[in-house]
C-alpha cells in the first residue's frame, strides 16, 4: 500500500487541522514532539506521510503530486490557480477578501474610475476588477503593512483579508467592497483522486461527519 501525503499550511492551520484529523482516527504521534528536526512525519500503520509547508507553496505540492492532499486557505488557492480539486470547505478560519480604503474612495469604485489597488493578492485583485467589475486599475505587489498603501498615498484602495476590521478602522479606513468569503479548504491532487479514490474519500467524509456534528 502506498503512503497518502498530506500537505499542511504552517502555523495555527496545520495545529487546528492535525486537531481534526486526531478526531477521525488520523493522528501522526511523531509530529508531537516540538523538539523535533524531521521534515516529514510517518504514520506507519495508517500508511500517512505528513508535512509543513509555506501556505503558498501548499496548491504546488498537491498539483504535482508531491502531496496527495492540501489543507490550506481558500485566498491561498484563489492566488496560486493551480490544477486540483477543491473538495471540502472545513469552516475554520473565516475571514473576508475586501477592498478597503478611506470613505472618499468609495465614489471611484462606484464611477469605475481608473485607481491603484495594493495587494499582497494581485491574481485575486486582477479577476475582481477585471473580470467581475471590469474597472480598469493598476494593481501594485506589496508584501508588507497593505493599510499602510492608502495613507501614504501609494494607492486609492487595497484588496487584503479582514477578519475583524479593527486595523482598517484603527487607520481610518473602511471595507468599501466585498470581494469573496475565506476560509480554510481540503484540495486533493486529481491524479491521487481516481487513483487512492476509496482512502480519500474516507477522510473527506470523516472530516464531513465531524463538521456536520459540530453544527449540531
């Protein structure tokens, strides 16, 4: 039998992930010791390879079959594009896609006028302006504080995730528009999902019964 790779999303994803899976029965007891150097973490008996990744690098695994599954953000699979399947939404950390900026700017959006966007998103900012608005904008890569674009005087608005909105308002902006909900999702390799169809789908429809129990 061969392994079933899992490719998760650093940091507090891939802890809330590694929670859920515990919860059907997958666990992986190597990847419990915080002094740890491996790279990649076995389960021998269920036949399970695990491992950490930078979330954009988590589509790339998964679409070249270096990972048969992902477990990533959405606004991570909306940028990156790549070719897999996305196959369950898995309800945790929810947040938005918005354009924000200063109230003023709320008019050029509206008017379709020709503006700057920063985003740390470009592909995500480019298909909303230009293929849901087509409004004409400049769209400028930033990877740092987006707020702070604005303020300076760098764009007209940014496109960047909001969870609460409490930094836009604290630098006296506003959500002016909405581009999509987020939320972290399960994406499979197309080739593993004809291939290991019956293991995959086990874990998606024990993941499936654990969410539908929480929304009890």
């Amino acid at each position: 039998m061969r392994y079933i790779t899992f490719a998760l999303a650093k940091g507090r994803l891939a802890n809330k992930a590694m929670e859920m899976l515990s919860n059907i029965g997958i666990d992986c007891e190597e990847m419990k010791d915080p002094d740890s150097r491996k790279l990649i973490f076995t389960n021998e008996e269920l036949k399970m390879k695990f491992f950490l990744a930078k979330a954009p690098d988590v589509p790339t695994y998964v679409e070249y079959g270096a990972a048969d599954i992902g477990i990533v953000g959405r606004d991570t699979i909306l940028e990156e594009g790549r070719k897999i399947y996305e196959v369950l939404d898995l309800n945790m950390g929810k947040c938005r896609m918005c354009v924000a900026g200063p109230k003023e700017a709320a008019e050029l959006l509206k008017h379709g006028e020709r503006i700057r966007v920063a985003t740390k998103y470009p592909n995500i900012a480019k298909d909303y302006f230009f293929n849901k608005k087509h409004q004409t904008v400049e769209i400028i890569k930033l990877n740092g504080s987006i707020e702070l674009a604005p303020i300076v005087g760098l764009s007209e608005v940014i496109v960047d995730i909001v969870e609460t909105g409490t930094t836009l308002r604290e630098n006296g902006l506003d959500v002016l528009e909405e581009v999509c909900p987020l939320s972290a999702r399960m994406v499979v390799n197309e080739v593993s999902m004809k291939m290991e169809q019956e293991r995959i789908a086990k874990v998606i429809n024990g993941l499936k019964g654990l969410l539908a129990n929480d929304n009890k």
